[in-house]
C-alpha cells in the first residue's frame, strides 16, 4: 500500500476520520457523534478509537502521520486549540503533543475551515488557481484563503474568520456576540429561521409540509425553491442577495482567482448563483467581476482531504501542488475557462 495519512475533521457535532492516500483518494473511513460536552479528554480519546478502528481495517497501512481539522480559534504552529465555541472544555489544549505521544507520529492541526479550503484547492474546485478564498455555508460560515499558494493564516492562525465580517448594521445577533456578522444573516441556519418566521404550523405551505410542521431548514427551503414553491424562490433570493454582498467584501479583501463555495447549502448553489452574481456585478469593482464563483467538488470529504494533505504534501503548499499537476495543466486550464464563461453565462 502506497504512503498514506490518517486524517480527522473534528466537529461539534460529528468526528469524522480516514485513511487517505497521497492522491487525495479517501481508503476508508469513520465516524461518530462528536462528545462535544463531556471535555477535550473524552474527544481526544474518540479520535484515538477511530483511529483504531481505521488502522484495524487496513492493518497493512504505511501511516506517514496524522492530520487533525478542528474549530478555531487554534494556533497550528503551536498546535494549540484554543478555545472552540462549539466544544465545552477546550482551553489550550495542545493536541499536536498529545496525539503525538500517544501514536509516535507527526501530527499536524490546522482549523478546520483552512483545512477544506486546501482539499478543495489541492484535489477540488481550485485545483489549478494560485489564490482562492473558500466559503462554507452551513450551521454558520466559515472560510479558508489560499494566496499565491499558501494558506493564509495571520496572527497564531486566526486569519480568515470570514463569517464574522460585518455585512451590515442590523438582524440577529450573532452568537459571538456581534450583530449583522455575515454569518448570522447568510447562513444555513439564518435562511431556515427567516422561513420558520415566515410561515406557521399548519399554514399548509409546502415548506411547512417538507418540516413536518417543525422548524424548518435551509435544506427545506431549497427543496421547496426547486418545486417552484414561489416563498422559497424569495427566501433563496433573498439568500443569494446577502451571499453576494459577502462574496463581493471577500473579492475586493483577497481579489482570488476563484472563490469555491462549499457547506450544506451549497447544495442550492444553482439556485443561487444567478442572484449572487447580479449582486457582485452591481457592487464589486469593475476588476474584479470576472472572478468565477463556483461550487466545491469534494462535498464533506474535503476536510479530510485537506487534513491528510497537512502530512503527504509538507513543505511549502505551492511547490508539490504544481508537480502534482503538470500533467492535467492543459485539463485545468480548460475547466478553469469553463468555469469563467459558465459564472458569466
């Protein structure tokens, strides 16, 4: 068996592991719901379960090291977590000498959003660019920026925490204590409360029929927007109108080749592009409205990916990257072309 890395994504509520060879293939993998209450102890020892559970499965397995994704905020230099809102009694745990000692291997943490935006980068959607900001829209927003080849991390690695940029001056209040955070207003979880003020139990709506006559989701909304319902098609537009006045912020901060959005919600993303591309065509800058926005390739695997590249691509990220590919240049170039006329089209 090739050289391979064990690789986690921790978070808040699930641990997801697995085996990933060089490539960006994933050979197995594992998961659980994450302890997200019971302390840093009890998680740390989840993650040695599963990576027994992974390494008895493939027994012959030549480990090169492991790759840990975790919430921020988090030192990876140190390899410190710091302090997760979304894990109870985490407070500078250093993770990297723990799993370290425990498994005699090299052992490297990066947040888990940066983490994504690398497997995108390496094996996904930005395969190819030289800068790329990624943006995960889900129960929040996160976000990770490669520039010329290099994650972006800033001060201790707390570069990048795209959703807590202020989008504007009102709606809820966030839960980092701050209002008008894009995540607040942008998320999946804002799009599925805006729905559930919107209608009422037993309206018969369809998307009050698609809940069950619970609260409803982001992922209701859109299954609703693709039947035609005409409460979701505002609710989408509605979504993509604040989606776009983000992406717009992140094109003129970073000025990417390519921004690749990911999260649950970017299983709309046809839904939504067109609006979101309006938006950025009336606010952005002239020079940076070519820049092409498109939907991530890896679904949740691409923490994981990104993980395990931490171990099987170190070193500087541009340099194995471009080895990686010059033998798909032409291949890249072309889909990289596509996908500029495609966010136009």
């Amino acid at each position: 068996m090739t050289k391979v890395a064990l690789a986690f994504d921790l978070g808040g509520t699930e641990l997801r592991g697995a085996l990933v060879e060089s490539g960006g293939h994933v050979i197995a993998h594992v998961s659980a719901p994450t302890m997200a209450i019971a302390g840093s102890e009890a998680v740390i020892g989840q993650i040695i379960a599963l990576a027994g559970d992974l390494l008895t499965q493939h027994p012959q397995a030549k480990v090169a090291g492991i790759g840990v994704g975790a919430p921020g905020p988090l030192d990876p230099k140190a390899g410190i977590v710091i302090a997760p809102p979304t894990l109870a009694g985490w407070h500078d745990v250093p993770l990297i000498d723990i799993l370290g000692k425990h498994f005699g291997l090299p052992v490297r943490l990066e947040n888990d959003a940066n983490a994504a935006a690398l497997g995108e980068w390496r094996f996904g959607a930005g395969r190819g660019t030289g800068s790329m900001v990624f943006v995960t829209v889900s129960t929040g927003i996160g976000g990770g920026v490669v520039a010329e080849g290099h994650v972006y991390h800033g001060r201790r690695g707390l570069a990048a925490e795209i959703g807590h940029m202020t989008i504007t001056g009102e709606g809820d209040r966030c839960f980092c204590g701050a209002v008008g955070c894009f995540e607040a207003v942008a998320s999946g979880t804002a799009l599925g409360r805006r729905a559930t003020a919107l209608t009422a139990p037993g309206d018969g709506s369809l998307l009050r029929r698609l809940s069950a006559d619970g609260d409803i989701s982001a992922r209701h909304v859109v299954d609703a927007a693709r039947a035609g319902d005409g409460r979701a098609r505002t609710l989408i537009e509605a979504e993509a109108n604040w989606l776009g006045i983000g992406f717009t912020n992140l094109l003129h901060l970073y000025s990417p080749d390519l921004i690749v959005m990911g999260g649950g919600l970017a299983n709309g993303f046809d839904l939504l592009a067109p609006s979101i591309r309006a938006v950025v065509e009336q606010r952005a800058m002239p020079a940076y409205r070519d820049v092409p926005i498109v939907p991530a390739q890896l679904g949740n695997q691409a923490g994981l990916i990104g993980a395990a590249s931490l171990i099987l691509w170190e070193g500087e990220p541009g340099a194995p990257l471009a080895m990686a590919q010059d033998d798909e240049n032409n291949n890249d170039t072309t889909k990289r072309a596509g996908a500029r006329e495609a966010s136009h089209g």
